[in-house]
C-alpha cells in the first residue's frame, strides 16, 4: 500500500490567463515534493485524468472555478467523501472536467480513499493572458497548503 504514489495534478491550460493555475501550482510544488508525490500536469481530459487517479494512494488536484466568489478565492474540498458541491460551478473550462473524472472513478471503484481537490476562483481566461494577481497569489498559497496536506501522515 505505501509503494502506491501521491498524486498533484495541477489541471488547466497553459496561456489561457487564470485557467493555468492549476499547472501553476504544480509548477511551483515540484522542488518541493517529498519521496512519493508525483506532480503531473493534466489538460483536464476525463480519461487522463481517471488513469491518473487510479493507482494512487492519494490525489490532490487543482484547477480554476467559477462560483461567483472574488477571484483568488481558495476551496479545499474532500472528494473522497462525496460528489463536489453543485454551487461550486464548473470547476473546469475543459468540457467534462474534475468533478465528472472524479464521480467517473468513484463509479469504476479507483478513486483514490483520499482525495482533495483545491479550486481556485478565476477572473480571466483570455488566450495569451497571466494569471491576475488575486490567483497568483491564490496559487501561492494553494502550493503551501498542499505541502502541509503532504507532510500529514494519512495522505
């Protein structure tokens, strides 16, 4: 069980202003992982994604959302205990998204018994664009949080 990796999988696309800030995220925690944690990119494709998924010990995943909260509003929401709120909005702007992976990988019986996800609140998704400062910021410290999940002994 322990040989079993942890997964970081910072979704988004890249150049598409705050919708990479998942791939940000990663981008930030790979010096940092401790023995064990894996860190992938993801486009946000259901069955990448599910494949990813499977086989972890643990996963934690980031992606942009749009709620209505202010941009560079932070979730850490407990996947492993059941669907993602409704009221969260689409945590993706790659078609079926997290939440459609994650429920197709509970149904399959390989998701992961522990598994977060962080959605950050986006304010732009213009092709060429950077994150605005709020998500920079919000991915700063998506990237502690997530060590600090990393460093407990149940993940």
């Amino acid at each position: 069980m322990t040989g079993r990796p942890v997964r970081v999988i910072g979704l988004g696309a890249p150049l598409r202003g705050d919708d990479a800030v998942g791939r940000e995220v990663a981008r930030r925690l790979r010096a940092h992982a401790p023995p064990g944690v894996e860190i992938h990119d993801s486009d946000g494709e259901t069955a990448a994604l599910v494949e990813l998924l499977e086989g972890a010990r643990a996963a934690i995943l980031v992606d942009a959302c749009r709620s209505g909260a202010a941009p560079g509003a932070l979730r850490r929401l407990d996947a492993a205990a059941g669907p993602l709120p409704a009221g969260l909005g689409a945590v993706s702007t790659h078609g079926l998204g997290p939440a459609e992976a994650i429920e197709l990988a509970r149904a399959l019986g390989v998701l992961p018994p522990r598994c977060l996800v962080y959605a950050i609140e986006a304010a732009r998704f213009d092709p060429g664009a950077p994150l605005t400062p709020a998500v920079a910021l919000a991915a700063e410290r998506a990237a502690e949080r997530i060590l600090e999940d990393l460093a407990l002994p149940h993940v």
